[in-house]
C-alpha cells in the first residue's frame, strides 16, 4: 500500500519570503501522480499543482513550484514571494495509475503561516 | 455555480440516528469519492464509485453505505451514526482523461454526533 507521509506538522514564513514544504511517498509502482492541495480556513480543498511520474522536469504553477525526486520518493512544495492569503493546510497526495490504485493517498497535512 | 455541491453543509445529529450527505456535480465525471478529514489524520477515504454501477469500499467503509443514484449523484449514509463519526466530509470527482486524473472536491459538510 502506498503511504504519504509530511513530517512538517506546521511551518511559518515571513511575508514575501520562500518557503518549502516537505513530503515524502512510498510505493512500488513505477508511474503515478503527485499533488499538492491548499485547504484555507473556508475548508475548500484546492489544487495547487500536479506532477507526472514519469515527467522529470519539475512542474511550475506561478508562484508554487516542486522539487520532485523520484529516486528519493521526494515531492517538495516550493511557495516563492509568499502572500497572506497562501495561509492555509497543505496536503501532499499520491495517485497510482494502475487498475485498483487510482485513488488518492493522503498525507497529514502541513499548516502554513505567514507572517506579516 | 460551484461544480461540486455537498448539502447539508452543516450537521449536528444524535447516536444511533441514520443520515444521509448528498453529493451532485456538474462537471460531467464519471468517478466520485466520498473522504472523511479528521484532525492529524488528513482525508481519508471511505468508498468511491468509477460509474453508476461501480461501488467500492475505500479505506475506512465500515459504518457507511454509499449509492450512486445518476452519474451526477453519490450520497453517504451513516446507518446508525455514533460520535467517533465526527468529522469534515468530503465529496469529490475526477476525470480521467488520456491516463490522468485529477480530483475536485465539494465545499465539505461538517457531521457532529452527538
């Protein structure tokens, strides 16, 4: 079974500075998908930013971009000139792809603060 | 209009009482997925359904039925609820297009049992 895992139960970062949030997966499958989802106090679950297993070139949304380390099973969250409305949840997930594993894994979640 | 909507989305019941959380979306997808959220514990999930006449259970089934009444309908229901049943529920649907998949959830209903 696959398992997620953020070791970063909360994280802080001043306004407009850089901040990585950290993930971790393990699996024996050998494509899949990684995401990061932002839950603000509103609850929402929102995606973020997505990458390909088998794309080794790191995936960019604007200001949110990731560190994605296949060997290592590592998946990084990088959120550059951070914004106060970037305060939220962040959950790293996996999906496989083959018949069965579908599904998304969850990790336990990171809680960001920005720091004005 | 939101694509995902949850109703209700807030609910206080008492033990041993049976309810249901309705799921419709609008986004045309064939798979939904039914997750709880528990504080340190991130959402796991509880049953999915791939198409009308697709029912899986997910991690955590036991306690809930789930049905699939149209492609845009998939509800959860608490058979006899008890308070370790409280939590943040939430809806979500996916496409799956050229062997990608990406997961849009509901705004979430918040269960209290009492």
């Amino acid at each position: 079974a696959q398992t997620v895992t953020q070791s970063q139960p909360e994280m802080s970062v001043q306004e407009a500075e850089t901040v990585t949030l950290s993930c971790t997966y393990d699996t024996s499958e050998s494509d899949y998908y990684l995401f990061w989802y932002k839950q603000p106090p509103s609850r929402q679950m929102i995606l973020v930013i997505r990458q390909e297993a088998y794309k080794q070139q790191n995936a960019t949304e604007n200001r949110f971009s990731v560190n994605f380390q296949k060997a290592a099973k590592s998946f990084s969250l990088k959120i550059s000139d951070s914004q106060l409305g970037d305060a939220a949840m962040y959950f790293c997930a996996y999906s496989g792809t083959n018949s069965g594993n579908e599904k998304l894994t969850f990790g336990t979640g990171t809680r960001l603060t920005i720091i004005p | 209009d939101a694509d995902v909507t949850q109703t209700p989305r807030n609910r206080i019941t008492k033990t041993g009482k049976r309810i249901m959380l309705e799921c419709s979306q609008t986004k045309g997808h064939d798979r939904m997925y039914w997750y709880r959220q528990d504080p340190g514990l991130g959402l796991r999930l509880i049953y999915y359904s791939f198409d009308v006449k697709d029912i899986n259970k997910g991690e955590i089934s036991d306690g809930y039925s789930v049905s699939r009444q149209a492609q845009a309908k998939f509800s959860l229901s608490l058979e006899s609820a008890i308070p370790n049943q409280t939590a943040l529920y939430f809806c979500a649907t996916s496409d799956f297009i050229g062997g990608q998949e990406t997961q849009y959830f509901g705004p979430g209903t918040r269960l209290l049992v009492l």
